[in-house]
C-alpha cells in the first residue's frame, strides 16, 4: 500500500508531537498553563495518530476522527482558558466562579461530540454535515477572537511571555478556520489542504517547546482585563445560543414536512433579533459586568481602566456646559446609571443645577448656602445612599434632604464633589439599571472620581473667570486706544482755536481749519465703527507708500518740529488698510515729536529692500534707555513723556505691523534720539 502525503504529514505531526508532549512532561508541569499544554499537545498527538492511521488504512470510521477532532479542540480551548486565570479544579470560591466560562464553552463541545457519537453508534442523524462545519468554523473563529483579546489587552511583559505560543495557537486555528471555510462555501473538503494539516501542525509545534524552555526565564503570566472576560463571556453565550438555534433550525426542517422550510427561515429570524436586542441591552450588558466583576476578580474595578476612562472623559469636555454633564455621565456609570443632576457651587455660596443627564430639568433648582445638607458634608466626606436614608434615617442623623433632590423621579446617591476641603458641588445619581450591592470599594472609586472631577469642574470655571476678565481687559485696552486717539484729535482742534483769532481773516488758514476739521470727523467716524463692530476690520488693499507718507508729514506739520521727507522716486506698493497704516505712522511721527523740542528735527526716510520696504522716523529728542526699549517701551501706559504722552503709539503701532508681517526696531541714547525702523512686505 502506496504512503500519500497525508499519511506522511500527519505521521510527522504524530512525532513531533509526542517528542513535545514528553518534553513538557519531562520538566514543566509545575503550573497550571504547563499542564494544560501538555494535555493539548498530548491530545494533538492522538489525534494526528489517528488521522495518519486513518489515511494509510481508510478506518477508523469518521464519527472517532471527529470526536478526536473535536477533544482537540477543547485542549486548545483550555490552555486558552488558563492564560486567562481560569482553573478546570477549583481552589478557592473565586476560582470556582471563574470555572463557570470555560464550562460554558466545555458544554458546547460535549453537545457536539455528543452528537457525533451517536450518529455514528446509532446511526441516527442529529445534526447535518453543514452544521457540522459551521460548528468547526465557529470554534475555530471564537479561538482567534479569544486570542486577539487576550494579547490585545496582555501588558508588554505578558506579550513577551505568550508571543511564541500565540502565534503556534493562531496558525492551529487559523488553518482551520481556512479550511473549513472552504469546505462549507464548495461543499467539500479540499484534499490539498487536508492533507497538509498534519505538517502546519508540526511546524508550529517548536514554537509550543520554546515556549516552555522561555518559561523558566519568564513565567507565563497575563493580566487580562475585565473587558476581555466580558466580551469573551458574551461570545460564548452567544456562540452557544447560536448553536442551539441551529439545531432548533435543523429539526424545524426535517420534521416541519411543508412548512418546514418556511418555519425554519421564521425560527432563524426570530432568534437573531432576540439576541440582538439581548446584546444591546444595557441591564444585561450591566447585570453581566456586575456578575463578572464579583465573581471573576478579587476586586470589582478595575482601577487603572476607570481612571483612564474618567480622565479621557473629562479631557473630551472642552465647554463650562459640557463638563458638568460628562461629570455625571462618569459618576453615574461607575454604578451602572445614566441619569443624574449636578449642583455647583455659586460666587454668592448657593448651589444652582449645572448639569442634567436623563433627568428633568428643575425649575427651583437652587441649594440655599445655610442648607442643613451643605453644612453635613462639611463635616462629613461621605455618599448619602437615599436607598439607605428612606428605610433608617437615623443613619445619616436625621439630616433633612432638600426637596429638589427628593423629588427627583428616582434619586439615589449624592455625593460631594470636593476640591481639597471645600465643597464645590453636589452630584445627585438615579437608580441604576440593576440592583447593586454597594460596599467600600464602590464608595472609594466614587470618592477618587469625584475628587479627579471637581479638580477638573474648578480648573474650567477659573478659565472662564479669566476669560471674563481678559475680555474686561480687551474693553478696558480699547477704551484707552480711544482715549489715545481723541486726545490726538483734541490737540489738533485745540491748536486751531487757540490760533483762530490771530489767523481766521487768513484764507489759508481757513481751509487748513476745514481740512483739518474733515480730518477729525473721518477719525472720530472710523472710531464710532470700531465702537459698533469691533470685529469688522477693514480689508488691506494695495496701496502706493509715498503718497500714504506725504499724507501722514502733512498731517502732524501742523505740530512742531515739522517732519521732513526723504522719499525714493520708485513706486511702492504695499498691501494694508490705508486708515490703519496712517494711524499707526501718524503715531509714531506724533510720539517722536512730542520728545524732541520744537527746534530739534524729526526726519521721515523710505528705503527699500527685496521683498520690503523701510521706513526710518528719526527724532533729535530726550532718547530712551535700552532697559526701557528691552522691557518698558512695547508695554501699553509706558512712557518717558511723562503726562503728554499714555504709552498706546508705539505698543498699537508694533502690532498692526506685525499683522502686516513686517516688525519695528529701534534704536536710542539718552539725550540724542532715537530711530524707529518700520519694516514692511511690498507687493
């Protein structure tokens, strides 16, 4: 009798193996995860022996193979389990309550092999060959979820630990969801791929004895969270809902006679969206998490997970009228709730509802600041269980719950919200989905949460007070660049009727007077609609320099000493607000001639280099030190004009032109001068 490949390839798988299982049991079975991978690979060796026997003599039957198959199976399954903590005996309460979810899978297993068994005993059939690669397909996928899972949620040291085994685990289920998934979509197994699982076996089967030789180096060990056990869990409750379904479908089917196709199409219908509105139940999703929690783990949070989740929570809350939601939304869900109020404290000491979560809103929401309750969480940092309150109210001292929180529609908990030890709001939490036991761990997680929230709650209403005060401050900075501007433009009004009578029969200066008047009615009209839209700014249109500069000389010669111009014969085009430009120049000419004496000299000069265009406004004046151009000269009310001058010009001027993306430099010394070098883009 000819040897086939698969006869060779599971004969090699049967080898490698057995010289694997008599290594791990040579060595390694002081730990629960080296017994649960001797078994597997001791019962991953029976089964390749039988598949090598089966392929060279064509028996045993196919109901054995399969039952082999299927013990194989729940091997993997359980050293899968054992990564996740979960022990097949028992040691203590807790692991008597972990035992439960591998039962559960267990039990799908035996339902399986159960049926094998007696189709192939009896010969009676129970279940078709469609269900029967559709249950090989669902095992193989709900081993690599449980896989992804498990190392998805292992730290790093957990990884490094599992990393060899992993990836043998994978490749095993992997290659059978492939295979199987080809068999159910052309109705047939493909005799390629069959015969070469014995040799993808075998060559992950190193990666198993690695493993171990690792172990004594770095133990096996995984934290997994609870999410891993909670979405586990319900995989496998609905893995087994979905397989019994199956079989319901099945029989539906063969004993319906007519209607059986219809029946099976109406059952199969009906059963999914039963479990889909089971899934997407929150009382169940809880009341699951709770019975995890309790009896899965030695404590009923995860710590590490719930802090990370409220600090991303709270950081996400970016409005003063987001937050005071996410905060209940965050505490509420630490009991499984999802409605709930929360009172801040006010500058006058009143408490006023901030924030409602699945809850009415109040219409006197108000916590007077002499309120009975304020004063008790002022002595004492507990959780007021209203739960507790109604059935012994002696156990908070008879303290009087305010109204407002009593008629909420099913009030539960109020905890304080403390930042150090003053109180800073009060949190109001609904009854939550399903009945919870609460004990201290409850308490504390609350309490750590509700400190994190409150620091959080102060930080956002200190930005808006700063907010508030920066736009006082944005007021409070344009009144005085009004002010500034006015008092320019009374300067020049007083400085006409103070010359009025001496010159009024003198036409040149009756429309020096006229023009000078337009002047000031132009600015005080642009002031006027700076007042009514602060944030309509005009749009920068190009504009030629030399003209806009004539402009400004002509403009401050009425002050002395009169500006001199040296301007280049080039044309200079630059891109502003023609008004904005002449205010700033027209401030800067004005400051330099208020330090220079009437007889000194004020010089306007243009230059002009790639790309820009300098302007010099040089002055013969008092001049300024460098610690005052370093620190004083750019700072608003600044100024060495003593009570001639506010110190706006040169801090307004700096800014529009860096709007503009030029700069402003300067250059002094006490007692000779100074020089502003304005430096803008050309166009």
């Amino acid at each position: 009798m000819d040897i086939t490949f698969g006869t060779l390839s599971h004969s090699v798988g049967f080898s490698i193996y057995f010289l694997v299982s008599a290594f791990i049991a040579k060595s390694y079975l002081r730990r629960n995860t080296d017994r649960s991978l001797f078994i597997a690979s001791l019962i991953t060796c029976l089964w390749l022996g039988v598949l090598a026997y089966q392929s060279y003599y064509d028996t045993p039957p196919f109901y054995i193979r399969y039952s082999v198959e299927i013990l194989r199976n729940a091997a993997w399954f359980g050293v899968l389990y054992a990564l996740l903590g979960i022990k097949f005996v028992p040691t203590s309460n807790l692991e008597s309550s972990r035992r439960f979810l591998s039962l559960g899978s267990m039990v799908v297993l035996m339902l399986m092999l159960v049926a094998t068994l007696i189709e192939g005993i009896a010969e009676i059939e129970v279940v078709s060959g469609k269900v029967l690669l559709a249950g090989q397909i669902a095992l193989s996928l709900v081993g690599l979820v449980l896989l992804e899972q498990i190392w998805r949620n292992a730290n790093i040291y957990g990884r490094s630990s599992i990393k060899y085994l992993s990836v043998a685990i994978g490749a095993i289920f992997g290659y059978d969801f492939l295979m199987y998934s080809d068999a159910f979509l052309f109705q047939e197994i493909s005799s390629p791929m069959w015969d070469s699982r014995g040799a993808v076996n075998a060559v992950v089967a190193p990666l198993i004895a690695l493993t171990m030789i690792n172990s004594r180096k770095q133990p096996i060990d995984v934290q997994v969270s609870r999410q891993v056990i909670f979405y586990t869990g319900t995989l496998m409750l609905a893995g087994a809902y979905l397989l019994i379904i199956s079989l319901g479908g099945y029989y539906l089917r063969t004993f319906g006679g007519t209607w059986g196709d219809a029946l099976q199409i109406l059952f199969f219908f009906t059963a999914v969206t039963i479990l889909t509105l089971l899934l997407s139940s929150p009382k169940l999703r809880a009341r699951l998490m709770v019975f995890i929690s309790q009896n899965f783990f030695h404590y009923k949070y995860d710590y590490r997970e719930e802090w990370l989740k409220s600090t991303k929570t709270l950081s996400f809350s970016t409005t003063e009228e987001e937050l005071p939601v996410s905060i209940i939304r965050i505490l509420a869900k630490l009991v499984e709730s999802n409605a709930g109020v929360l009172w801040c404290k006010d500058d006058d000491g009143h408490f006023s509802a901030r924030g409602y979560l699945n809850s009415p809103t109040i219409k006197h929401d108000i916590i007077d600041a002499n309120s009975e309750i304020l004063e008790y969480f002022k002595e004492h940092d507990w959780i007021i269980n209203l739960n507790e309150y109604i059935n012994d109210p002696t156990t908070y001292n008879l303290l009087e719950i305010p109204d407002i929180i009593l008629n909420h529609p099913s009030p539960w908990l109020i905890i304080p919200l403390f930042l150090g030890n003053e109180l800073m709001g009060l949190a109001l939490v609904a009854q939550p989905y399903t009945r919870m036991e609460l004990n201290w761990e409850n308490y504390d997680l609350i309490k750590v949460v509700s400190r994190q929230a409150c620091s959080y709650l102060s930080q956002s209403q200190s930005q808006e007070r700063l907010a508030e005060a920066k736009q006082f401050e944005a007021v409070n900075r344009t009144s005085a660049f009004m002010v500034h501007d006015l008092k320019t433009i009374i300067a020049q009004l007083s400085l006409l009727v103070k010359n009025a009578d001496k010159h009024k029969t003198n036409p040149a200066f009756v429309d020096d007077m006229i023009s000078t008047t337009d002047h000031a009615v132009q600015k005080m009209g642009y002031l006027l609609k700076q007042i009514r839209n602060p944030s309509d700014e005009e749009q920068p249109e190009l504009i030629e320099l030399a003209p806009l500069v004539e402009e400004v000389a002509a403009h401050q010669a009425k002050s002395l000493p009169v500006p001199q111009l040296e301007l280049p014969e080039e044309k200079i085009l630059v891109k502003c607000s023609k008004e904005q430009l002449i205010t700033v120049l027209g401030h800067l000419v004005q400051n330099a001639q208020d330090a220079t004496d009437k007889d000194g000299d004020v010089t306007i000069s243009v230059k002009t280099t790639p790309g820009f265009v300098v302007l010099f406004i040089q002055d013969t004046g008092i001049g300024m030190s460098e610690e005052f151009i370093k620190h004083q000269l750019f700072k608003p009310f600044e100024s060495t004009k003593g009570l001639r001058g506010m110190g706006i010009g040169a801090y307004q001027s700096r800014e529009y032109i860096k709007k503009l993306g030029g700069t402003i430099d300067v250059t002094s010394q006490e007692g000779i001068g100074s020089c502003f070098s304005v430096k803008i883009p050309t166009y």
